[in-house]
C-alpha cells in the first residue's frame, strides 16, 4: 500500500502540469486503475492536486514524506582503483 501511494506521489512530482491521465499514471506506476483513481481523490481532498494537475508541490512532497516508507538497508558500491 505505501510503495503504490509513493509511485503515484513521484510520478506526479515528475510531471507537476498535469499532462498525464490518471490511466497513463496506472500504467507508469504498475497500480490499479481504480487505486489511482482513489488516491487522486485523496490528495484532492487534501487540496494537493487537482485531477492530476500538482497544485501544491511542497505540500505534496511533505504528504510523502508523512506516508514515506523508509528503507530497510542501504546499498554502496565502492569503486576499485
């Protein structure tokens, strides 16, 4: 649940002026249409987005941050000379 809401979030922090549809979202994003349709809803409610149009970039990236999953381990790679 939290890593769709977390697609959803950066794919429409990546495309702010709303050029996307909610179906080209699902499609990005590997959610259910009905799941993005909901969690538009949602961040509409929340006055963030208006269909998929980001009307408060900072409010929504505070939103994820909120809701953000963090990670359970960190990966480096360590280049050898």
């Amino acid at each position: 649940k939290g890593e769709k809401r977390e697609r959803i979030i950066r794919t429409l922090l990546d495309n702010p002026d709303g050029s996307l549809t909610a179906y080209r979202i699902h499609k990005e994003t590997d959610c259910s249409e009905q799941w993005v349709g909901s969690y538009l809803r949602k961040l509409e409610s929340l006055d963030l987005v208006d269909r998929t149009c980001v009307k408060d970039v900072i409010g929504l990236f505070d939103h994820w941050l909120s809701i953000r999953i963090p990670p359970k381990y960190a990966d480096y790679h360590l280049q050898q000379d």
